[in-house]
C-alpha cells in the first residue's frame, strides 16, 4: 500500500478480540459493524456476504463472533479492500474470509444470485440530495449515496441472499419509511431493532437495526431496542455484552 504509515490507525473491536487497520481520516469503524455483526444468526458451514465492507470491520466482528461461518466482503475501493485482506490475516481469519472489489450495480462472476445464506450491510447513510458533503472523499463515500442509491443496495442485497436466508442492515432511523418500503420487495417478517442512545436525557434513537427474510410472510415487528449509555455516559450492560463480550442481539 502506497499511503504513509501515518495515514492509518491500529484499533480494537469487539473487546480486543479484533484488529482493525484503517485510515486516520474519513469514515472510522466504531461500534456500528460490531453491533451489525452481532445481529447476524449464522450458523457454522453458512455463507454471508458483508456488502459495502470497507477495510472489514464487520467481517472480522463475525468471523470472530461466529466460528465455522465463511464471510465474503466486497467494496468498490481497492484500497480498502488490500486493508481488508491485511485485516484478516493480522486476525489470522483469512482462511474463511475473502475480500473482493465488486460494484454492486455490476454484475460479478463470484456474486451469484441466492449465493449467500445472509448478507448485512451499513449502507450510506445520506441521500445525495439532502446531505451536506463531507470534504473528505472517504467520509462522503461512506456516508452519502453515490450512484447506488437505497433501492439498489436493498435489490442487490435481497438478490443476493437464498430463499429464507436474512438481509441485515443497520442505517439511519430517520430513513426507516424509505428502508421499509425498499427491503419488502423481497422480504418478509422484517424487525426493526432501535439502538436508544441513552445517557442523561431520553433521546430518539438515531441508528435502527433491521432484518427480515426473502420470501417471508410473518409481521412486520418493531422490538424494544438496545439502549447504549448509562446516565453516566458509560455503556449500559447490555451494551457491553454486544461490544465487548460477543454477546449476540435478540431479535
């Protein structure tokens, strides 16, 4: 990799189960892949595909969470996706996780349809025309829609997954209307999981789990939700059995 050494960071995930490389500047993995992770019901011999990875945050989350899980992540940057691979040796997971540059708005020889038992995804948060962009390329890819907007990562998510297999997404609660009526297409018994931000004051949560299954009939099911601080800003518990001991959400 070509960037200097200065460019990048070493953090922990996941309880320092994890080790992440990743750039000083931009977007910053945090606890949005290890609580997405954490939301993933895959058992050992199945297939997820990690969509929009970056350099792996989330992969690597499951990898460790879920042992005997095989994990594909894709990307459109090259860049990330050589951390990516560096990850997952340095977490000495390579055996089970691949990393691949793929555009999901192309077609790609190692993304078949219903290929996957499970996909997650932490898409753009931001629709092109509402956000303010961010001066730092990274940050504005990972957080604004590019030419894959909502629909298209909720059809190439839902393409992607088998018949009765889950599509994950954590994303803004603000676009919860708009992320509804895009994964219906397609999936069934979606839950709807809010992450409460907690601490002093009640607060609207800002981010929401959601999952639901292709071909799925069952309710729509919006659950209690996780709150993430203490009044004293410290994380609550329950927090801390996702983001630090590999504990699993509850849908």
């Amino acid at each position: 990799m070509d960037e200097d050494a200065d460019d990048w960071t070493e953090n922990r995930l996941l309880g320092g189960r994890v080790m992440v490389r990743q750039p000083r500047r931009g977007y910053r993995a945090a606890i949005d892949p290890v609580l997405l992770a954490a939301a993933v019901v895959a058992a050992p011999g199945e297939h997820v595909l990690d969509a929009g990875c970056g350099v792996g945050a989330a992969t690597l989350c499951l990898a460790q969470r879920a042992d005997g899980v095989r994990i594909t992540g894709i990307d459109q940057d090259p860049v990330l996706i050589a951390q990516a691979h560096a990850n997952a040796v340095a977490n000495a997971v390579e055996g089970r996780v691949q990393f691949l540059i793929a555009d999901l708005l192309e077609p790609h020889e190692a993304l078949r349809p219903a290929g996957f038992d499970h996909v997650i995804a932490n898409p753009p948060h931001l629709a092109a025309d509402t956000a303010q962009p961010a001066r730092d390329p990274g940050r504005r890819a990972a957080a604004v829609e590019g030419r894959a907007q909502l629909a298209d990562w909720a059809a190439f998510c839902i393409r992607s997954v088998r018949p009765g297999g889950t599509v994950t997404w954590l994303h803004r609660a603000d676009r919860l209307p708009a992320i509804v009526s895009a994964l219906s297409q397609g999936l069934g018994s979606l839950a709807v999981y809010p992450l409460w931000p907690g601490g002093s004051a009640a607060k609207p949560a800002k981010r929401i789990l959601i999952t639901g299954r292709r071909g799925a009939r069952g309710p729509f099911r919006l659950l209690p939700g996780l709150v993430l601080h203490r009044p004293d800003g410290q994380f609550t518990a329950e927090a801390e059995a996702a983001l630090r001991h590999a504990g699993a959400i509850a849908w």
